[in-house]
C-alpha cells in the first residue's frame, strides 16, 4: 500500500510538470483534480489508513516530529520574548474581542490555576503585602466605586443568588437556624416552668 501511496504520488507530479510543460489543455486524460480525488479516496480507505498510521509508528518518523516540535517551541518562545514579538501580543490584547475569547477559553484553566495558588503560603504571602501597598489600595477602592464594577457586582450577586446550590444552602442555613431558634425557645420555657413549679413549692412550705 505504501508503494502505491508513492506511485500516485509520483504519478501526481509527474502529470504536473508535464502540464506545465505543455501549457493549457482542453482536456487530459488525468488532470489535477483527478489525480488528487484518487489520493484522497485511496487515504479514506482502511489501507490507507493503516498505511499512514504505519508511517507515523516508525522511530525514524517519531524523531523527525520531536525534532520539528523541538524547533517550533524555540521559534515561537524566541518570537515571543523579541521586541517585535513583545510588540504585537500588546497589540494582539488590546482587541477587545481577542482578549474575551482568549479569557474564556483560558477560563478553567485560570480557575485551577488560582484555587492551587490561593492554597499556596508563600503566594498567600505575597497577595497580602501587594494589598498593604497605599497606591494598591488606592487603585481598588477607586475601582469598587466605579459604575462598572458596581454593576459586575451587582450582575455576580444576581447570578449566585439565582444558583440552585446557593439557594439549597441558604435553605439549609436557614432551616438550622429556625431548629436553633424553636430548640432556644424550648429549653427557655421548660426553665421558666421548673422555676415556676419551685417557687409554688416554697409558697406552699
């Protein structure tokens, strides 16, 4: 199967350099689309299929890819930390609707990201001396009274108090709490009626 992946791809451009050589033709006998659809249909079968899964088992195949990604991962780290690279992710999260669909598909990742440092002492630490900082402190309460903010706050209390786990706890506090209370009231009436029962028994005496 592999000799006829090569064949017909041989067979491919050779019917390429041949059309190029003889310029525009009305009509071949195996033009470009139909060499390429037979490709194509090849690859969609079971063997070729395996053909191709054999080809990418192959140690020789597997080193050629770790070696490529070897080399895409210092290309792309290189273009990052380069001025113009530096540049143009500026430019890049400057775009409102690339930094909200870059924020959201990162969303859960940020989220696990954050539990894990929130239980870390040192990051805890840190978070605490930042929040001392009086120009910090001063950025944030300048925040919290913005129109902005407030409504975001407003739009994460509507939200939690309209989620079904939010409100199966708040029952749950709330029914503990009226048990306390009714419990409470109980025990007090209960004291007050053995305080009545002694002070009947000492008029009686």
């Amino acid at each position: 199967m592999k000799r006829m992946l090569l064949v017909l791809t041989s067979s491919f451009l050779f019917l390429v350099l041949v059309a190029c050589a003889q310029g525009k033709e009305a009509k071949s006998e195996l033009d470009y689309d139909q060499t390429k659809k037979m490709i194509v249909d090849i690859l969609k079968t079971d063997q070729g299929k395996k053909a191709i899964q054999d080809v990418l088992t192959d140690e020789k195949m597997k080193q050629a890819l770790i070696l490529d990604e070897t080399v895409v991962k210092k290309t792309i780290e290189d273009a990052m930390v380069s001025d113009k690279g530096q540049q143009f992710w500026e430019k890049l999260f400057k775009d409102p609707e690339f930094s909200s669909k870059f924020a959201k598909s990162m969303g859960k990742e940020q989220t696990t990201l954050m539990k894990t440092l929130l239980k870390d002492p040192e990051y805890q630490a840190g978070v605490i001396e930042i929040m001392k900082n009086p120009e910090v402190e001063k950025m944030m309460l300048q925040t919290m009274k913005s129109k902005e903010y407030r409504q975001y706050l407003q739009q994460v209390l509507t939200e939690t108090a309209e989620s079904p786990l939010f409100q199966a706890k708040m029952i749950d506090i709330i029914s503990k709490g009226v048990q306390k209370a009714e419990k409470s009231g109980s025990d007090k009436k209960e004291a007050g009626s053995e305080s009545g029962s002694q002070d009947d028994k000492k008029e009686q005496q």
